[in-house]
C-alpha cells in the first residue's frame, strides 16, 4: 500500500479542507496509509481545528505543525467553527513539530513514501535540510534519497517562465522554502500549478448538515471554491497524471529568491501538468470523492 505524509498551510484556505478529506477517505478506506498530516502555519486554532475535522472524519492521524511559523492567517473562520468541537483545553502545544514529525514518519516507515505539499514549503524543507537527531542518525537529504517515492506539491504558475504563485512565494520563509527544496529535493517532484485549479470550482454540492459544506461557508464558499489542493490529492491518489486526466511537461524546476518559479523542458526530476480533460472531468472527479 502507498504511504503518504501531508502538508497544509490548513487554515489559509478552504481547499485544503477538501483534499483534507479526500486523503482521509483513501485512508479510511484501506486505499492509502495517510501518515501523518503537517500544518505549515500557524493560529491558536490549527491543531484543534484540524483535529476535529478529522475526529468528524471518523479518523484520526498524527498529526504536527511548525511551531515557529510567522504566517498572518487572515480568515480563520472555519477553524473557529471546527475547534469548538475538538476536546476541550486542546491547544497547539499537544503536538509535535512538523519537521520532527516528518523526520519521524519517513524515518519509521517500513516502504517507501510520498509526501503531498497544498501549502508553504518551509517544514518539507527543514526536513529536508535537517541533521541527525535522537529520531534518526540519518541526515535529512539521506531519509530523502532512501525513503520518499516522490514529492507532490501543489504551487508554481507553470504557464509561464518567472511565474509568481503565492505558495511560493507570500512570505520570505516561504520563498526560501521553496527555493531550496526544489534545488535540493533528492527525489522527483510532481508541480500542479496555480493555472491548474484557477476557475475549477467544487465542493459546492456539498449538503448543508456536512461539515465540509459548513467551513465553505464559514470561509465564504457558498458555491465552492477553487480546487488546487483537492486536485492535487486527486492526482497524487491515481498516482500518474495520465491516470488523473493530465498531460506532463518534464525537466527541471528551479524556484528563485523571490519566490518567481522557471522550467527547463528536458531530461529531469521534475514535471509539471497539464489539462488534458475539460474543467468539468475534474469537477466530477472531486465532487465524487468528497460529497
Ligand atoms: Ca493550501
């Protein structure tokens, strides 16, 4: 069976509460081993809030999140209608670091495993770049070469060389993060650009007693909302992009200070996608694996 780590800027945006369920059903299911799930922001909600959307779920997976983060989330309102219904006094400070959780899972697992990125690079990226510790002897990039199938990372505006997507690119540490773990990943990484789920809208056929409907609206996605993290989950689920309707440019990726992505088309560890179906394939697609 696959193995996945996730990692989510949860809280940002409501997308991610789609691909959120989608991993947890693969999981629930038997179809997928979901590790673990990192949060790569950070509000006095996160860890709760994700919590109980999982507890609703009717699973519960590790889960971490990057203590230091300085990121201003702006609209928290569906992790303040999730929190209320995690244990009482949960509080960030019962979970781990997300980097530490990373090193862990990677460093535990008994196969191989892949990692799935909807948001900021920065705790892939510490776990990549991470020393030896007490979880393991091995170095970040040796857990990397020995362990991670291949990387999934929904960021980048691949429709045109000096991009500027905003995973990428909002804050300086996510710009750093993402600069160098595309220098320095070890392992293949598939790119599901911003151009990708702009104007793909799900979620919205969600009913009004799902959770799922309630933080759409919260957030305000009455109608849905955009689908770059769920098509990203999707993609990673089929495991090729043929079999989740796209077509793949392949070569090498390179992400500079600024946060502005570039492709040199060629032989090279990196792809990107794209659509080789109508919006309305993937709409079906995800509407199906989260309604
Ligand atoms: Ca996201």
């Amino acid at each position: 069976m696959r193995s996945f780590i996730l990692g989510t800027d949860w809280g940002e945006d409501v997308d991610d509460c789609l691909a959120v369920r989608i991993l947890l059903r693969a999981h629930k299911k038997g179809e997928i081993d979901l590790l673990g799930v990192g949060i790569n922001t950070r509000t006095e909600l996160s860890c709760s809030s994700l919590y109980a959307f999982m507890e609703n779920e009717g699973v519960i997976v590790p889960i971490g999140i990057d203590k230091t983060s300085d990121c201003q989330v702006q609209n928290i309102s569906y992790q303040k209608i999730l929190a209320p219904l995690a244990p009482p006094s949960m509080t960030n400070d019962h979970f781990e670091d997300a980097v530490r959780l990373y090193r862990r899972l990677i460093a535990q697992a008994k196969g191989k495993v892949e990692i799935l990125e909807i948001g900021f690079m920065q705790v892939i990226n510490g776990a990549l770049m991470s020393g030896a510790d007490d979880i393991s002897p091995k170095t970040g990039l040796e857990l990397f070469s020995e362990k991670v199938e291949r990387v999934w990372s929904m960021g980048g505006k691949w429709d045109q060389q000096g991009g500027l997507e905003y995973n990428y690119s909002k804050y300086p540490f996510t710009r750093e993060g993402a600069h160098s773990f595309v220098k320095n990943c070890p392992v293949p990484i598939t790119f599901l650009g911003w151009e990708i789920g702009s104007g793909v809208i799900t979620g919205g056929s969600a009913s009004d007693d799902d959770i799922l409907a309630r933080a759409l609206i919260a957030w305000g996605g009455e109608k849905g909302r955009e689908s770059w993290d769920p098509m990203l989950a999707h993609l990673a689920l089929c495991g090729s992009p043929e079999l989740a309707g796209y077509d793949c440019v392949n070569g090498r990726a390179s992400v500079d200070s600024d946060g502005k992505n570039y492709f040199e088309i060629g032989n090279g560890p990196h792809q990107y996608v794209t659509k080789a179906k109508p919006d309305s394939y993937y709409i079906n697609e995800i509407n199906n694996l989260v309604k």
